[in-house]
C-alpha cells in the first residue's frame, strides 16, 4: 500500500468516525529534519565536540595535512 492509498484510508475512516483529518503526507518533513540536526547538535555538544563546522574542519585537515584552527 502506498503513502497515498493510506492517507486516503485514514481520511475516509476519520470522516466516517468524525474525527479530524489526518495530516497530509509531507506536510511535517523539514520538522524532523530540523528536529534531527538539532539532536546532533545537542549530541556533539554534550560529547564535548563543536556543534558547527566539523565536515569543514575535518577537510580542512584532510586537504591541507594539518590542523586549521583548534576550537
């Protein structure tokens, strides 16, 4: 059954029960992903690693073979 199919089920039965409308498909995507790069974030803090810049710090390394700026 596709997303659809069963957003189209879950509708159908929440009208027939009076219920509200589920929510379309979609409609909270960029929620999770901001809630899943602040989770990270949270993460590398509490591990005692920088928030930001840690994909350019490390190619900093990567392409010039020595280290860029300690946090």
């Amino acid at each position: 059954m596709s997303i659809t199919q069963q957003y189209l089920l879950d509708t159908y039965r929440a009208r027939q029960l009076g219920e509200a409308a589920p929510p379309e498909p979609g409609t909270h995507d960029w929620q999770v992903v901001r809630e899943i790069r602040e989770d990270r974030q949270f993460r590398a803090v509490v591990a005692g690693r920088p928030a930001h810049g840690r994909i350019r710090h490390a190619l900093g390394r990567w392409l010039h073979g020595r280290p860029r700026s300690t946090w």
